[in-house]
C-alpha cells in the first residue's frame, strides 16, 4: 500500500489532470482576465475576511491573482466539505461562492468532500464531540455531497456566465488517499513533522480541553489530516490556498506550518464569514437550525422564503454575500428600496439570486409558484403546479387519492379526506364558511364538484378547513 506522499519539491502548475475519477471539470482553462483586484474586491464584499499568514498576504497573496506578475498562470484554491449530513445546507454556500468568485476570474478551484475526515470529526467551533458516523454512513453522504456540489457548480455555469473564459472545478474525495495507508506508516512520516505545543495551542483544542467533556484523541488528530489535505493538494495539484470559515483559521495555519516545513514554500488561507441566525447562532446541522441545499430537505420555496424573510439591516450584506451581482447595482436596489420599502425588493432579488443557484431556474419558478398560492391565493399558479410541489409547499398537510365519482358533493369530499368530523358538527363548519376548496369559501355542504373549479386542471384539490389545516385531494380516473 502507498505511504504518504512526502516530495520535498516545489509547486506545480496544474490545469487539470485527465482520467481522475469523479472529478467534474467546468470551463477551460483560464486568462486571467478579471483577476486583477480580486481580493480587494471580494474584501469589499465582505466575503473574504481573513489572510493568513499576515507576513505573507500583503504581498505575496496579491501577486499571486495579479496578471502582471503572476505570468498568467492560474492558481488552485480548495476548500473542504465535511460529508457529515447528507446535504450541504446554507452556512456553506460561502465558501463555496468563494470558490467561485475565484473560478470566474479564471483560476481553478476544488471542492474537497472530506470523506475520511468526517470520519474524526471537526472539533472547530464545537463544545462537545460529534456523534461518530459509521463508514457507510459517511460513504452515502459523501456521494450526495459530490452530486450536490457538481450540480451547484454545474448551475453557477449555466446560469450565471459573464462572458469571461473561467477556471476549471473539480470535486475530490480525500478517501481516495487515505483508505489505502497504514496507520504506523501515515504516523512514521508525517507525525514527526507536528509539534505537541503547536497543536495544543490551538484555540479549538484549548477550548475543548477546557470542557467537561474534553477532547478526544480521534479529534485532535483532525487538524493533522486537515493540513496533511492542503500538502497533498499543493503537490499534487499546485494548490496554494486554502478557503474556509473563520472557524478554520486554526487547521489552516496546521496546513501551512506542515507545508512550509517541508517544502520551504509559502502558501496561504482565507476566511469567509460565519452566518448566523437572529440570535447569534451558527447555522448548521448541529445547531438544529440548518436550511439545506437539498430539495427533500428544504424545498426551494422555503429557500426562498428563508432569504425574502432576511430584515431590512442585513439584506444589504446578504446581497453582497451571496449573489454575484456588481455593487453599483446592489447599490440602486438599496436606493430604490427607500423609495418602496413596501415591495421588499432586495430580499425579494436575494431570494431569486441564491434559489436559482442552488436549485436551478425551474426550482426558482416553482418557489415564485408556491409564493403565488400560499400567499397570494392564486388559482393559476395553484392549477400548475405539481404533487411534488404542493407536498412541499404544504408539508403538513394530509395527502388523499379519491375516486370522482358522479353527484360528490363538498360534505362527501370533506369527510372522505378526514377534514371534518362527523355528524351535525362537521356540516356547521362548511355553513359557516369554515371551509374552502383553492382559495375559494364553500358555504353550501350538498353543492356538487365542479371540474374548473372545485378541481383544478391538474386533477388536484386543496381543501382548507379553518386558518391553517390543509388536504391535498388528487382525484382518480377523471
């Protein structure tokens, strides 16, 4: 079996290597057009917030994404996903909107689904250990975090062009060069290369050690393999910046020391900001407050209503944050927001921006569909609509397959679909107007279906029974 690869040698340009499994590689390779100012600008934005090593990135980081003086020669930039979920969810989407401001201006990047680090556990950020996921587990989420970045990246391609030529994507898994290593020889030749002091000064480690619960052994060696990552990327793919949270300065500065020790070059990282909730917390998995990437998790109509729902104090930031729009013309929606606070323009453009990103323009038109008939009582876009998105849209609701047959009147539809009770009480709630069939009061319990109206043209019912509780009826054999 293969030991750790530990070359000596100085980084290579990469611009893609034919045959790797499961890489996905979008656009070509890049000019560097547009790759003058992109730190600055993503500064700006806000999005970058971090530069390690400080020495390093008032010079040598610039002129790495500089034209003049790079030679325009592309860089590699990667950063890590975790596959402890089956899902990304929405304190990703920064570091990867990182990955592809750096990928729009020509450079190549990496999305690096941490298959075997998921495994240990990030201790970064956290006041008790992870629930240990087995191997399957880990294997399963992994292949959904691989489909879901490839189609995310494959959406940023289609639908957000600029008219530049951009670097190339590509998701890696780290099993790929672990799982065939032994452990005495992993330890032998990279072990000897980490200092005790150094790793236990780390803020993650201080603060769980710290804990009634402490660390364990399987956690501290996280940042070990975190930083092995970013020396393997360096030398296999020319790799010299590391994107992440600002929770990850720490296994980021692991992977420099580590690199630098070995090679004597320098090579960088860069925060994005943490999102959290209204209360200050992390959004995430672990925080219970997680909305995902994942359209069977979270549909793109509550996507949506996640970012129109953002208050007026951050949606500025947010715009700046997630979407690629330019500033000049973030900076006239702002403006014309203070003309119409009312219409809620700039959560509502936030909304579309990052909904069509992650779930395409069909799942950017089925949440506008959704918003139509929940909120807007709207019998077209109700009548086109799927079962899908109505399961999605009302997810509590009960779901009933009933046979049409001749003379079926309200009272007969609300008793099959269980809406009402039985007897004189559930007719009282029809008479009065406790009842309505899409949108529209029904007072008259014995008054019969009337296809086009009572049922929609996609064969489907919504039966609203007071202020909140809905029953989807799919009507058979129409």
């Amino acid at each position: 079996m293969a030991a750790p690869m530990l070359r000596c040698t100085s980084w290579v340009r990469w611009c893609g290597t034919p045959g790797l499994s499961g890489v996905l590689l979008l656009g070509l390779r890049a000019a560097h057009s547009g790759a003058q100012g992109l730190l600055a600008a993503q500064k700006a934005r806000g999005l970058f917030k971090e530069f390690f090593p400080d020495r390093g990135t008032k010079i040598e980081l610039p002129e790495l994404f500089d034209r003049r003086t790079a030679g325009h020669l592309p860089q590699t930039i990667y950063c890590g996903f975790d596959p402890t979920a089956d899902s990304l969810h929405v304190g990703h989407l920064l570091t990867l909107l990182g990955l592809f401001h750096f990928q729009r201006a020509g450079h190549n990047v990496i999305a690096l689904v941490g298959g075997a680090t998921a495994r240990l556990g990030d201790p970064s950020g956290r006041t008790k250990e992870r629930e240990a996921l087995d191997a399957e587990c880990v294997q399963s989420n992994a292949r959904a975090l691989r489909r879901e970045l490839e189609t995310l990246a494959a959406h940023h391609q289609q639908l957000f062009t600029n008219g530049r030529t951009w670097g190339s994507f590509t998701v890696l898994d780290n099993s790929s060069w672990y799982q065939q290593q032994h452990l005495v020889d992993f330890l032998a030749a990279v072990g000897g290369h980490f200092r005790m002091g150094t790793l236990l000064s780390r803020q993650s480690v201080q603060t769980r050690l710290k804990s009634p619960e402490g660390m364990s052994l399987a956690e501290f060696l996280y940042q070990v393999l975190q930083a092995y990552d970013f020396y393997y990327l360096f030398q296999r793919y020319g790799c010299r910046v590391q994107l992440g949270g600002s929770d990850q300065l720490g296994n980021i500065m692991s992977g420099y020391e580590f690199i630098h020790k070995l090679t004597g070059e320098d090579v960088f990282g860069i925060t994005v900001p943490l999102i959290t909730s209204t209360t200050g917390a992390k959004l995430g998995k672990s925080a219970g407050n997680a909305v995902w990437l994942n359209r069977d998790k979270t549909s793109p109509f509550e996507l949506y209503q996640f970012f129109v729902r953002q208050q007026d104090d951050s949606v500025e930031r947010y715009l700046k944050l997630f979407t690629f729009l330019p500033l000049p013309e973030i900076d006239h929606i702002m403006q014309q927001h203070v003309k119409e606070p009312e219409k809620r323009g700039p959560q509502k453009r936030l909304a579309a921006e990052v909904t069509k990103l992650v779930h395409g323009q069909e799942g950017l038109d089925s949440a506008k569909r959704c918003t139509q008939a929940l909120y807007h009582s709207s019998i077209d876009a109700l009548e086109v609509m799927s079962d899908q998105e109505l399961k999605e849209l009302f997810k509590e609701a009960s779901f009933s397959e009933l046979v049409l047959d001749p003379g079926t009147s309200v009272l007969d539809t609300c008793r099959k679909a269980n809406a009402i009770p039985d007897g004189p009480r559930g007719y009282r709630m029809i008479t009065e107007g406790g009842v309505s069939i899409n949108h529209r009061q029904v007072t008259n319990p014995e008054s019969v279906l009337v296809v086009g109206q009572h049922i929609l043209k996609n064969g489907l019912s919504l039966l609203k029974i007071g202020k909140r509780n809905f029953y989807i009826i799919k009507w058979l054999q129409l």
